[in-house]
C-alpha cells in the first residue's frame, strides 16, 4: 500500500515543478521511484509480435536470412576475436541489434583471449537447485544479467533445465531441475525471470529429452506422452509460462525424429500445449534440413562454421539452400526472432556490434553489483545456501572450539588450486577468478580466528593422512570428483584415492566428509564417518562456503535435488545403444517403488531440529482447489530454517487402466516452502495451496484428469513424511 500511495505522490511531484521539493534528498527518491515505474522490461507479447510482423514484412530476403542462421563462428567454442560464442548480424535501419549469446547458465564463459577470470563463476545449475530457494535462483539470475550486459551480451545459453534421468549424466550439474519437474518448475520460472528482467533473451535448454551425453547427437529417446506431460515438460511449460524469450531444440532425436526438426515437440507440444511465444535456435550444429523451418525451428546456430579443419563448411542454411525456401517460411522464422527482440526491448539498447565489442568482451564484471550486492557475496551466498548437510554424528558440526583444538584438512580437492572440482567442464565451464580460495585456505582462516590449529599433509597420500588422524581432534576430507559436457560418467565412485583416505582416516578419528561432486555418488564408507555434506560445483565461494558453515557463521540450509542411491542398481542407467527407451516412465528418482537411498531425494539437516503438527485443510481465504497447512516447530537448541515439502498421493487413481496405475507414483512432490528462521521452541504455520491441475493426473486417453481422493504428504524429505492429511478435492467446510 506504501509503494503504491508513494508512487501516486511520485507522479504527482514529477508533474510539478521540481522546486516543488526542497531538499535533493527528495527528489533524489522521487526520481527513483520515477525510474521503477518506468516501463518494465519486456513488452506484452502482441505488442512485440505485432511490431515483428511488420518490421519483418519490410526485410529484404539478405536481413530475413541473417534472422535466422547465426554468423562468424569459428569452431567448437572459440568464436572469431570480438564476437560472441552465437552471433546474428545488426539490422540498424530497424533498430535490430546483432544478437550476442554467450554460455552459459552458471557464469559468462570466457571465450576472448586473455579474458579467464573476468566472470563470476556462480554456483553451477545443480548447485542452484539444491538451495530449493527462488528468490536466491533469481538473484543469482538478475546478477548474471548484469554481468552479461556487462559483457556486451544480450542472449545467455541458459537456463539449462533437464529433468535428471541417468545419475551419471555427464551434464547433471547443469541441469536446474534435478530429479524433479516440479522443483525444476519453480526454479526454472525464477531464473527466467531474474535474467530477463536485466533485459538479456534467456534460452530454455535442452529440449527436448537430452538427458545423457553418450550418442548424444544420434540417440532416440523414446518415451511414453505421460512421462512428457508430467515430468519432463514440467520445466519447459514453466519456462514458457514465465516469458523465456528463446529455447534451444537438442542434439537427439525424440521419438524416431530430430529434436529441431520434430514438429511433435516443437508445435505441437512447446507452442500448442506450453504456450511459448519467443524463438527456437538449434543446440550447436544440431540442425540436419531446410525442413526444420517447417517444423518449428527458426534459427541455426551457429550457422555456416567457416573454420572447420576437417570437415569443411558445417551448416544447412547455407545461401545456396536457403534460397530455396519460400520467402513466408523464413519471415515466419524472422518473427518469432524478432518478437523476442521486441519482447525484451532489445532495440532500446543496440549495444556494441561484433567484432566492435573487444572492450566489453575484455572488461572484469566480478566486481559488479545487483541490487546493491556485490557479486562476490551473492556468490558466497548461493553457495553457502547450496550446502547439503547429510549426516552430523554427535551434532560435531559447527566445530566448538571448546572442544576441537586441532584438526586435519585432508583429501584430493582440499589444497587443489586448479579448483577442478568447482566448476563443470565444457559450455558451461567459468573459470573461477583469483578470489577463489582452496577449502583447506578457506578453514585456515576462520581457524586462526577460532584459535583452532589445523594440521595439512606434505603430499596426498593416504598413509600420511591416516598418520595425522592420530594426532587431531577431528579430520576434514574434502574429496571430489568432476564431470563434463559431452561424455558421461563412468561410475558413481569418488574415483582416485579418496575412498581409501576416508575409511583410513575415520579409523583414527571423527571424520568430516565434504563431498564436491556433479551429481548423485555412491558412499559406502558413510556409516564410518561421522559428518557428511556436499557441494554440487559451487564455483568461485567453493571453499569460502565450507569454511562458513564448518565453523557455524551460516547453517546448512540445502536440501538434496537428487537421490544419494544406496548402491549402483539403485538409479537408472546410462542408456548404451542408440535408441534409449524411458521404459520406466515417471517411476524414476525417489518416485521409484524399488530403488534404496543412501540419503533421499529432498534429504538435508540443519544445526536443530523440527517438529510438523496439526496438518488441516484451509476453506476460508482459500481462493484455488486445495489450501492446507501444517505447524513447524524448532524443538532443537540451535536457530534455523526448516524446509517443508509438500509430496502428493492419489490413494484411488483414476484416468486409465490398471498398467496406468501402477505406473503412478506412489508420492509427487506438488509444492515446497522454507520457514523463517525460527528460534529455539518457536512455531510457524506453512501453507500450501494447490491449484486444480496440480491434482490431476495425465493418461493419453483421456488427457489431464482431476483426482478426488488426495493424501498430501508434508515431509522433511521424500522418505522423512512427518504429517499426512487426507482429503477430498471437493470437500467443502
Ligand atoms: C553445446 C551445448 C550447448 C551450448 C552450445 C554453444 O554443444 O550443447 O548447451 O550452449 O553448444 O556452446
């Protein structure tokens, strides 16, 4: 109400002559609020493609082409100098910018000479979700924007937002979904929405179905239209409902046909059913025909790859083919290109115009700000917010100085300065600047302040470690493993020695794991250790946010996006041959009726405790199909926050026959909320409302069908349900 009666004054004022205010302060805050009352930064959707329409009828054939196919791109990642890793060129006369589109979703990679560091490496996409935090999804999303605008950019290849299928997917640690389609959902419509509100076009990636790495560019996902519908669309249909300016068709085939050229998936299913409005670009040479204009995509990137040592020219579109096509197949392409530029109010801001960028190319952002923050903390922040606290034997974690003197820093990725284990490798990869700090730097200093002695190993071998775990209060083994783009993992181990060290240690001495890793591992050692936790490649603050949750200056507040399985028969594999069938449709993850977890999708402690109480359905002030809430109590001694999930069961499914429903999950996740931080014996009652499609189920029949009978499940996890309330959709007070 303030906002708004400050905002009315605002405009009153701004009427009036300025001598109206006598003190600049005034009219200092007067000309702020002016300033956020200014238009927002996308146009509606009509508006855009009205003016789309009509700038592109006045195109020459030559300005529709360049809509449509991307320019000067060297090879694999390494654009021409001055250029953008996708290019398209300017159109001044209509006020077009080029388009300028950089990877990816964690970071600006550095792909100028001379330009590693420049960025901030945040969090990777995995990372961001194990925070369950959308407000800190967008600001780490508005932040990037900045960096990006920084960087002369106005597209960024992200988010990406697959749904995890195989648990050794090489890119898991850049998907923002984890196992779930509906955290994927929500995280995905915040990052969207941060992006774009900086005015830089995001790119919903992959779609659809590249969900492994092996054969990617061949393979055939062949899936069921449920396993669409209520899983892995979820992020996309999210992604279309928040505004996302671009998508990204993939390298695979869905369904016997090329992902860019299936008219299915990108008609039918992302412009029919989702409702997306902006522009389709193919993943990099992921074009294969002319005829995928026809079926919905509208741009080749990154077009005509000049600089190919072997092969030669790559591309489709090149002038001989692109000829070929009728004029209204392109222009209907350059439309939805152009909408998207007019959506985001591209044209107010041409920027610079390759190769005329090596300034902004070459600039530092890490010393940016968004939103009065400084990127370094925002970084730290996410980060922090991203640890998963596993296991916590004898509550040792925050160490207590009064009780842990001396300690060991041990393990493969504790004094590593190549920070391997940060970031993930390829597209997405952004080097970490020279503020990054080893987890064992990191511990050190808050140690010292802590009068807390720490002790650090010569060399990296096991013997030595075990040698000093006879000396300490405590160890601390941070161990790693890495992944990349491209190809996916050969196993769910830690790999190295670092299971060695980990069972040598815990022999001698209570043992802290800190675990930084792309995506689900396997832990057989966990019952000997005493204090588990995990990063997902938290980027730059890697080691800073260990040291800051070690040592109690921030709690642990992540809650796992993926299922720890118990052993390696307890995921999905890696599909080998080249068509992959989803034979296990939805029951995948924690929605599986067999597979065991080591830790359970959603799984993740604090430094106290949490009691649910008094589940109830709300009919007053409801307002949509299903309001209900549940009492959350801090009964531990310690302050914190308590993430409650909200997992849907349908005890009486109806919709199909009796196959459909036992390929029902048996609980879904439909909702989560974070409480405030609550103090030692203080309460707060969580609410959750359900809007009627979020109780219904999907059979190809019939198509999307409402249930009766529900049982919301209110849990700490999706193994940890701690209340349950049966209810009927249409039961009234
Ligand atoms: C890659 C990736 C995609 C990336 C693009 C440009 O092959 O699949 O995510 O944005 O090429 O680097």
């Amino acid at each position: 109400m303030a906002f708004r009666h400050f905002a009315i004054f605002a405009v009153i004022l701004a009427k009036a002559e300025p001598e109206v205010c006598e003190e600049p302060h005034h009219l200092h805050l007067v000309q702020r609020q002016l300033q956020l009352l200014r238009a927002p930064s996308t146009r509606p959707w009509e508006e855009a493609r009205a003016a789309a329409k009509s700038v592109a009828s006045k195109l020459a054939n030559e300005e529709l082409y360049d809509l449509v196919r991307g320019s000067h791109f060297a090879w694999y990642g390494s654009p021409d100098p001055g250029y953008y890793v996708g290019n398209t060129p300017a159109i001044p006369r209509f006020r077009i910018p080029a388009l300028k589109m950089q990877d990816a979703a964690q970071g600006f990679r550095a792909t100028e000479v001379g330009t590693a560091g420049t960025t901030t490496s945040f969090p990777s996409m995995l990372a961001l979700a194990s925070t369950w935090d959308e407000d800190m999804v967008r600001l780490v999303a508005s932040a990037l924007g900045t960096e990006y605008k920084g960087k002369g950019a106005n597209c960024i290849l992200g988010p990406s937002i697959n749904v995890h299928r195989a648990a050794a997917g090489g890119r898991n640690f850049e998907y923002l979904s984890g196992e779930d389609g509906h955290l994927g959902a929500k995280l995905t419509a915040a990052y969207v929405k941060g992006v774009q509100d900086q005015g830089i076009i995001a790119t919903a990636k992959h779609f659809a179905f590249n969900e492994q790495e092996t054969n990617r560019m061949s393979m055939d996902a062949r899936m069921s239209e449920r396993s669409q519908e209520e899983l892995y669309y979820l992020p996309f249909r999210a992604a279309a409902e928040a505004g996302v300016g671009a998508v990204m068709c993939a390298y695979n085939k869905v369904n016997g046909t090329y992902a860019c050229q299936n008219s299915e998936i990108l008609t039918a299913d992302l412009r029919g059913k989702m409702g997306f409005s902006g522009f389709v670009m193919s993943d990099w040479t992921a074009m294969h025909s002319k005829d995928a204009l026809h079926a919905g995509l509208d741009q080749e990137q990154p077009g005509m790859i000049k600089k190919v040592p072997v092969v030669g020219e790559v591309g489709v579109l090149a002038d001989s083919v692109i000829k070929t096509l009728d004029r209204s197949v392109v222009e209907n392409a350059a439309v939805h290109v152009l909408t998207a530029i007019f959506r985001l109010r591209l044209d107010q801001d041409m920027g610079c115009t390759p190769p005329n960028c090596t300034q902004e190319l070459m600039s530092d952002q890490t010393k940016a700000t968004t939103r009065g923050e400084r990127h370094e903390d925002i970084a730290l922040r996410a980060a922090t917010s991203s640890i998963v606290l596993l296991k916590n034997g004898n509550s040792l974690l925050p160490l207590d100085k009064g009780k842990v003197h001396r300690i060991a820093v041990v393990g493969n990725a504790s004094a590593d300065e190549t920070h391997r284990t940060f970031v993930g490798k390829g597209s997405g990869f952004v080097q970490p600047d020279s503020s990054a700090k080893t987890p064992l730097q990191a511990i050190e200093e808050k140690a010292a302040k802590a009068g807390m002695q720490v002790l650090k190993p010569e060399g990296a071998s096991v013997e030595e470690a075990a040698s000093l775990a006879q000396s300490v209060d405590a160890v601390v083994v941070v161990v790693g493993t890495d992944a990349s783009e491209g190809v996916d993992r050969s196993s769910l181990g830690l790999g190295d020695t670092s299971e060695a060290m980990i069972k040598a240690v815990a022999a001698h001495a209570p043992t802290i794991v800190l675990l930084q890793i792309p995506g689900a591992v396997l832990m057989p050692w966990r019952e000997e250790v005493a204090a588990i936790a995990c990063q997902f490649m938290g980027g730059v603050a890697t080691g800073a946010a260990w040291a800051s949750v070690l040592f109690g200056d921030a709690a642990p507040r992540g809650r796992l996006p993926v299922m720890m399985p118990e052993t390696s028969a307890d995921v999905i594999p890696v599909g080998q041959d080249e068509e992959v069938v989803y034979s296990e449709g939805l029951l995948t993850s924690y929605r599986s009726p067999t597979f065991r977890a080591a830790f359970p999708f959603g799984h993740g402690l604090a430094f106290t405790s949490f009691e649910y109480s008094g589940p109830h359905r709300l009919h007053k002030d409801c307002g949509v199909a299903v309001c209900v809430a549940v009492l959350v109590k801090n009964v531990g001694q310690r302050s914190g926050e308590e993430l409650v999930q909200a997992y849907v069961h349908f005890p009486d499914p109806v919709g199909g026959d009796e196959a459909w429903i036992q390929a029902t999950p048996d609980i879904m996740l439909k909702a989560f909320r974070r409480t405030k931080v609550l103090h030692p014996g203080e309460s707060q009652t969580v609410r959750f409302d359900f809007s009627a499609s979020d109780m219904k189920l999907f059979c190809s029949e019939r198509g999307w069908v409402a249930q009766q009978k529900i049982e919301v499940r209110f849990g700490a996890s999706s193994k940890d349900i701690r209340q349950t309330l049966a209810t009927e959709l249409a039961e009234s007070e």
